[in-house]
C-alpha cells in the first residue's frame, strides 16, 4: 500500500570523495512507504553513492540520513537489517551454490534459519530448480537473480536495486521489472536506480532525476509527463500553403516541409496538447484549408530529461 509515511529521508546528504569531487551536493530527498521509486541519472551523477551512503558502504561528509524513523548515525545497526541491497554486480560467493549463498546472506543479519522462506524467495525468482549449483556456472541472468535472492533473504522493507537491468537483453529486462512488481505487491518500497528512461516510465510511481549530485526534480512520473510534457502535431496539408493564415495565429503552429505541412508544439506543462490539436483541425476545416494526415505525438519521459539535463548544463 503507498502512503505517505516516509520511510527513507535524507537531508542535506553531501559526499567529496578523497580528491575533492563531490558526488553528492545536498541531497534532500523523501521515500514514501510502499512506492517504487526510481533515481534516473546519467553516468557518474551521484546514484551509486546515493544507495552506498543509506548501505553504509560510503561515508557521507555531511547531512542526516534516516530509515523508518531512525538516525543512520547513531541507530545504524536497527535500520540496516531491514535494508535490502541489489548491487550491480556478484563479487563474493561465485563457488558457492545457490541455495547456500541464499540462507548465508539471511544468517548476515543475525536471524535464524528459515529454509521454507529461502524455497520461497528461490522459486518466486525461478531459482529453485538450480539451488545446488554453483553461482559461476549460472547464466547472467540467474546471476542477477541470485543478487536479488541474497538481497531478500533477510525480508527487507526497503530494497535498493542499483542499475538491475544494465546490460541484460530485452526478455530480462521485462522479467526483471514482473518481479520489481511482485516485491511491490509484498509491500517492499522499492529504489532502483537506472539511466534507462524507459524503466522509470515502465516502473516508477515516482522519479528523481539526478545529475551532477544534485536532485534536479523529484515529482509522481505522471505528474512529472503532464507538466513538463508537450504535445507535437505534424499536420500534412493536402495543397502547400504560401503562408499560415491568420485565423491559426493564435496557435503555436508553424509552416514546415516548403509550405506542405503546419507543425504544432503545444500543450506545455497543461497536458492540455491533444484538446488544442483538436481545435487546430477544427480551425483549418474552417479555414477551408483541407489535411491528408496528422501525426500526434506526447513527449516521454526521455525528453523530459534531456530537456532537464540540458538546462542544468546551461545554468552551470
Ligand atoms: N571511491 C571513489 N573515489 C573517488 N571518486 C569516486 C568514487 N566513487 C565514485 N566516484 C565519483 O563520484 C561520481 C559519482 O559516481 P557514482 O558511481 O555515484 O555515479 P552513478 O550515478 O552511480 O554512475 P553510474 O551510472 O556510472 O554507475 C563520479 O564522478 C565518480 O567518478
């Protein structure tokens, strides 16, 4: 269930590394109960820090960091063991077989054996069948699979995912988000970090868009599209056009392709584009100017966060 208790809140979050570059620039950010949310961000902006810093893997040089209510710096040990973390990669346990990497993760957080919830994490993830095989022998996406398992086997309330999907095949990918969707369904708020445009569309309830440190904006994905979206019409005239008539001079339209189509960009944060389209055509039946074809187009996310990575280059 979402809801709008925090779970995760970090405040002022900053981290120079030795060397001077900081890769965290006073992050101030709030993880609802029960969402999943995703931090997109190019190389290099800040996410893997972000998820080391709330791990306990990255120091932070300043700011407050807290996990279902408590203070990462002086209650660290109660608010890790209810952290999962999904990392990009295997780096421990390649010999050992599945099953057993699986319940040594659990026995990591001090709790006690429990084979009937390690079957259960196993076959949700469609491990079962290879429990007693060695993690080096597995394809790479049972690997990933497994780093999903080790990070569930102690039922963690908040899941970091960094990049789960980066470099795996479409199938995988797919797969990869039915089972984001299941943690989901069992109530784990789920933070999964990507500069695939598509999974924050496909997944997140919310997204963060991350660069350079800084959290440029934080918003509900389909808040996020209705108010930075914009809607694109590519009208295609039946005979070309000198000039725009003066009845669509209130229309954010132009003359494009030598006078053989009129190009509307519109709709800018109302999410209103379609209903202005549709007046436009009603305009240009009235205008007596006759159309073979109209192309609509919604901005996705990806444009969005083009546009904002942009103007954060521009304004540095
Ligand atoms: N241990 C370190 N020492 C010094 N600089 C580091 C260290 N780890 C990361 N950085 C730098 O901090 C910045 C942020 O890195 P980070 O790995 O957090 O980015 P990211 O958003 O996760 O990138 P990617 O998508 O490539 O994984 C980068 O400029 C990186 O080179």
């Amino acid at each position: 269930m979402l809801s709008s208790d925090p779970i995760l809140e970090l405040e002022g979050l900053t981290k120079v590394y030795p060397g001077g570059l900081k890769a965290l620039d006073n992050v101030d950010l709030t993880i609802r109960r029960g969402e999943i949310f995703a931090l997109l961000g190019p190389n290099g902006a800040g996410k893997t820090t972000l998820i080391g810093a709330v791990c306990g893997l990255v120091r932070p040089t300043s700011g407050t960091m807290r996990v279902f209510g408590h203070d990462l710096a002086t209650e660290w040990r109660q608010a890790r063991s209810r952290i999962g973390l999904v990392p990009q990669e295997l780096s421990t346990d390649m010999f050992e077989p599945v099953k057993r990497a699986v319940a040594y993760s659990r026995g990591l957080f001090g709790l006690p054996p429990n084979p009937e919830r390690i079957e259960e994490i196993l076959r949700s993830l469609s491990l079962w069948e290879k429990r007693d095989e060695r993690i080096m022998a597995l394809s790479g996406g049972m690997k990933r699979r497994v780093l999903i398992a080790k990070a569930l086997a102690h039922e963690p309330d908040l899941l970091f995912l960094d990049e789960p999907t980066a470099g795996v095949d479409v199938e995988l990918r797919k797969g990869m988000w039915r089972i984001i969707d299941q943690m989901r369904e069992r109530g784990v708020t789920v933070i999964l970090t990507t500069h695939y445009i598509e999974e924050a569309e496909e997944m997140a309830d919310r997204v963060g868009i991350i660069s350079g440190g800084r959290i440029l904006m934080v918003d509900e994905k389909d808040a996020m599209m209705s108010r930075l979206g914009r809607t694109e019409a590519h009208i295609t005239l039946a005979k070309p056009l000198d000039a725009l008539p003066a009845a669509l001079g209130h229309f954010p339209v132009e003359l494009e392709d030598g006078g053989n189509a009129i190009c509307y960009r519109g709709g800018d944060g109302t999410g209103k584009g379609k209903e202005e389209v549709a007046a436009l055509t009603k305009a240009l039946i009235a205008a007596g100017i006759d159309y073979s074809g109209i192309d609509t187009r919604e901005s996705s996310l990806e444009d969005i966060f083009v546009t904002l990575l942009g103007e954060d280059e521009d304004a540095a």
